[in-house]
C-alpha cells in the first residue's frame, strides 16, 4: 500500500514538472509585476543619463530648424551623394552641430530635456513592461498562441508599444521641445534667450496656445514606432531563448553566465540595429510632428503624410534619414544598456 503511495506521488509529481528545459520567458512569467516596473526604470534611467548629449544631437538634426542651417555649408545635391559620401555627410552634420551647442550655448545644453526625458522614463518603462510582461502571459491564454512563439512577442511588444505610446506623448513632446529650443543670435549681434524657461513653462505655453491635444502632437508617427518597437523585442527573445537553451545544453558555469551576459547583450545591439534601420524615417516624422509653432503660430506640419510630402518636396527622401548617425550612436548602444540593466536587475531582485 506505501508503494502505490508513492507511486502515485511520483506520478503526480511527473505530472506537474513539464518536460525539457524551461525556456528564459517562462521563468520571467514567474516575476511578480513589480520587479519587471523596477528593473526595466532603472535600465531606462541609466540609459537617459549616458546618452542624454547625443540624444540632443539627434533631435536637433531631426529638426528642420538645425538642417536648415547645414544646408548652407552642403552642397544642394547631397541626396545624390554615394552611401559612402551619405555616411561622411552624417558624421559632419552630427560633429558640427555638437561643436556649436558647446561653442554658442555651453556644455550644460548638452543635457537639456533630460528633466522630461528621466521623468518618461519611470512611468514609460513601468508601463512598457508591465503591458509587455502581461501580454505575453494573456494571448497564449485567450488566443491559444504558444507562449514562446514568435507571435506571441511580437503581438505583445505592439501592444505595449501602443500602450506606452499613448500615455507618455505629453512627456516626449515636451523633451523634444526643450531640446529643440536655444538661444537665438540676431543679426545686429544681441541674443534673444530660448522660449521656454523650463518643464512646466513649456507645458503651459502649450496649452495656453495649442489646447490640450497639443501635447498629442506626433502621436500617429509614435503609433508607426510600433514597427520598431516590435521588430526589436521580438528578435531579442528569439536570440534570448536560443542563447539560454544552448547554455542549459552545455551545463551552467559562472564563465558561462558570464558569457551569456554579454552575447544578451550584444543581441540586444543587433536587434536594435536592426529594427532602426527599417523604421528610422518615423523617428524623423515624430519629431517635426513635435516642433513649436513658427513665428506667425502656424504649424508647419500638421499631419503624418502632409509632413511626409512636404519634406520630400523641400528636401528630398535623405532628410528622412536626418540626424541617423547620432541615432544609431546612441539607440544601439542603449539598447545594450537598457536590456542589460534590466536583465541585471531583474535577477537580483528575483534571487
């Protein structure tokens, strides 16, 4: 009787425990919400404080404002430029604008909007991984998707994506303002300080001139960062599952820990590299989308294609690649950091 007992108890047991080795999202399904929020805000605020400068660099070389002036140091054919010439253009653009912030405005110009940008960070990151960490748990249940499919990611990072998109635009567009903001020189020598005094200033000239659905500015072209959004998540926890399933193959070892870590990393780089490539031109729209009102308070650009249409026209299709190199500088090597510090950090909270 005892043996049937036990027989019945390994059964149960044999059961319960799936078979074969458990893949790196399952094991995070485990984690409560909360240590996703935290892990994910502090990957996000260590991010925003290294990068900040040559996130100023590529919102300003985004902007009309600053090509503008570029153009009268550039030849007008610059979009029949060889890919080798289109590369050297951008690191010229890219140096030059960073000697004259430095030069004209000083170095602590350098890190304007990061206010916005660390304030974005928490409530972003909290949502994003909150939505994402939720979603993956729910569509294989409502949808019967498997739970480590490539669909599965994918549906789920749109999701966040779109969710965090939403819920954050005020803030973004009140960073891209402040970024985009400077001190101006006149022609007779004298400057006229930038528009807005801080956070809050910019806020309230907002809403004093545009309304509320001002700080909505740009949102159709951040719904369009979606695709990136998606692409990047999506092929980091392919990379992510591969990697983990090959080093439970090989037995765990603190060098392969280690090691691990760092390919984690590394695919984190790749995928971003990636997924900007293919949908950098939204980058490009949603911050035009965002710019101030011009001197007469008309808004140059009031829509996703009329803004499309027209920077072709005015500047051709390489504008929509304006200020890449200083985008590519920054995200890749942001994505390795972000990931890795919430990777890091969800560990040890998770231990």
């Amino acid at each position: 009787m005892q043996a049937m007992r036990n027989d019945s108890k390994d059964a149960a047991l044999n059961a319960a425990v799936p078979e074969g080795p458990i893949s790196p999202p399952q094991v995070q399904q485990t984690n409560s919400s909360w240590t996703h929020l935290v892990a994910g805000a502090a990957g996000g605020m260590a991010t925003a404080l290294l990068t900040s400068p040559l996130d100023v660099l590529r919102t300003r070389l985004q902007s009309d404002y600053y090509r503008s002036q570029l153009k009268s140091t550039t030849t007008s054919s610059h979009a029949r430029f060889s890919l080798a010439r289109s590369f050297i253009q951008h690191f010229s653009e890219t140096f030059e604008i960073l000697f004259s912030i430095h030069r004209v405005e000083g170095w602590r110009s350098l890190f304007r909007g990061l206010g916005p940008s660390l304030t974005g960070v928490v409530p972003a990151t909290a949502i994003k991984f909150y939505a994402y960490g939720n979603c993956k748990r729910l569509y294989p249940e409502v949808f019967g998707l498997d739970r480590d499919a490539t669909s599965t990611h994918a549906l789920s990072a749109a999701t966040a994506g779109v969710v965090t998109g939403t819920a954050t635009n005020p803030i973004w567009l009140v960073k891209t303002r402040l970024q985009l903001d400077r001190t101006h020189v006149n022609s007779d020598g004298t400057t006229r300080p930038p528009q807005y005094r801080n956070s809050y200033d910019c806020v309230k000239q907002v809403i004093r001139q545009e309304g509320i659905k001002g700080l909505y500015r740009g949102l159709a072209a951040s719904y369009l960062g979606v695709i990136e959004t998606t692409l990047h998540l999506a092929s980091y926890e392919r990379i992510k599952v591969a990697v983990a399933r090959h080093y439970e193959r090989k037995g765990k070892t603190q060098s392969g820990e280690v090691t691990q870590g760092l390919i984690l990393s590394g695919s984190a780089a790749v995928s971003k590299l990636i997924a900007v490539l293919i949908a950098y031109p939204h980058e490009v729209l949603r911050t035009r989308l965002r710019q101030a009102p011009m001197a007469d308070g008309r808004q140059k650009y009031t829509g996703v294609l009329q803004c499309l249409r027209l920077m072709v026209k005015e500047e051709g299709f390489v504008a929509l690649y304006g200020g890449l190199t200083a985008h590519m500088i920054r995200t890749v090597p942001s994505a390795a950091i972000t990931l890795g510090t919430y990777e890091l950090v969800l560990k040890l909270l998770s231990a």
